[in-house]
C-alpha cells in the first residue's frame, strides 16, 4: 500500500515539459501526487507521464495547451475538470525571456510572454482558488526569478514580468493567510534549462556564477512550498545576491545588471 503523505491528492504543473517544471514532477509524483502536466510538446508530456505512471504508480493526465495564447486558462480549466474534480496544488512554472533591446523585439512576441509569465499565472490562480477556499487546503506556487528582483536591461519585459511575480505572490499570500492555502514563490538565479536557448542568449564561454541544475532547484521550491514559504530564493549565491541588490543603489544595480545582460546578445 502506497503510504505517501500527498497520496489522492492532485497537482498542476504547467511548463511541465522541460526544466524546473519536469523535474517537479518527478518529484511530487515520487511524493505520491496525481498529476496533470500541461505544455505545448505533448510527446514528451506524454513518455514523460508513462514513465511516472509506471514508476510510482499514480495518475498522470496531460493536457497540451499553449498558456501564451488569449483565454487558453479557461479551455485548461475546464479539460483539467475532465481529469480531477480537485486540484490540491497549483505550480505555475510557464514562461520564457528576451534577450536584446527592447526597441528591436517583436511585439507579437512580447505579448506572448506577457501573456504567459503574467496573465496565465495570475487567471489560472483566480480559477483555482476557489476550490480550494472551500476544501480549506491547497498549494500555490509561482516561479518568479531573482531577475525580479532588479531591472534589467536588454531583459526589460522579462524582469518587469517577474518583478509582478514576485509581488504578487508574496501579496497573495498575506491575503490567504488563515485559509489554509498557502502561495510560495520560487525564485531561481540562472539555472542549467533550456531557458537561455529560448531567450537567444548568446553562446557563453564560461557559467554563469551560482548557476544550479534544474533539479535541486524543484526541490528546494517543493520543499518550500509544504513548509508553507513565502519566497524561495535557490543557491547561497543568489541569496547573497538579492541582499546586496537591496543594499545597493538602484541606478548602480541597474547600471551593472544592464552591463552584464549586454553581453549575453548574440
């Protein structure tokens, strides 16, 4: 008999595909959840689903859904009820960045993101909180970024778009206190994913300091999130760094942020 402690209760994770939101996954399966994993590549939702079934013998639905895309949280909402009449745990994980001058991006690309990192994270928290108001019990979790936590040049949307990921959450989660759902943010500083790829970072010759693999990070969130976290800022480096951008001034870090960012444009 599977005695985990998450065992019947079911999860979210959007970007579930790749990165953060794939090793989650396998963490919270491992962990006894049932799971709905959405993303846009369904063959690899769908292998990676088999094999959590297989290994650990829960449920796993997958839902291919492009959160970028205008009202697609209500088409998620709604196919998500097909599988699970509740959702224990919400991980809005989803999202991507741009690299370059802001002047030079795409605006159809830049209201994709948009609509991702912000609009989907915040529709979806609204359609689910509810269900769990009247359970008394449930798990947000958002993944803002310590790039939220500074503007940044040359990433001036995407750092804009986790600086509300960040705030939002850590609001939420003083206006939730007492009502047995609890909101944790996930704020990673760079980590080995695909997410430089997708934002067309330039090559690197050297790793980015304190970058961690996709896993501890999952864990270190996960781990946050049932102690009932507020923020969750991944690595000792990136702690000390979010110290020291709050000790510094502003114009400077942004000065040095944008003189880093710069050299990431291909």
């Amino acid at each position: 008999m599977n005695s985990k402690p998450h065992k019947h209760k079911a999860a979210l994770i959007t970007g579930a595909s790749e990165g953060i939101g794939y090793e989650l996954a396998g963490i919270m399966a491992a962990d006894g959840w049932d799971l709905i994993l959405t993303a846009r590549r369904e063959e690899i939702l769908q292998d990676l689903a088999k094999d959590l079934r297989e290994k650990h013998g829960i449920e796993v639905f997958v839902i291919p859904c492009d959160l970028s895309k205008p009202d697609a949280t209500d088409d998620l909402f709604r196919k998500v009820h097909e599988f699970k009449p509740c959702v224990n745990a919400l991980i809005n994980n989803a999202g991507f960045g741009m690299i370059g001058y802001f002047k030079d991006a795409d605006s159809d690309r830049i209201n994709e993101m948009l609509n991702l990192n912000i609009i989907s994270l915040v529709s979806l928290t609204r359609l689910f909180i509810p269900e769990m108001t009247r359970k008394g019990m449930g798990w947000i979790m958002n993944v803002g970024s310590v790039a939220g936590f500074v503007p940044a040049p040359y990433f001036a949307t995407y750092s804009a778009s986790k600086a509300f990921v960040n705030n939002f959450s850590d609001a939420l989660a003083c206006e939730l206190d007492g009502t047995g759902i609890t909101v944790t943010c996930l704020a990673p500083g760079p980590t080995r994913t695909g997410f430089g790829r997708v934002a067309g970072y330039k090559k690197a010759k050297r790793e980015q300091p304190g970058a961690l693999d996709a896993y501890p990070v999952a864990k270190l969130g996960y781990d946050g999130m049932l102690q009932g976290k507020r923020m969750v800022i991944t690595g000792g480096f990136n702690q000390g760094l979010v110290r020291i951008i709050k000790l510094l001034p502003r114009q400077t870090v942004v000065n040095l942020t944008g003189s880093v960012m710069k050299k990431r444009i291909p």
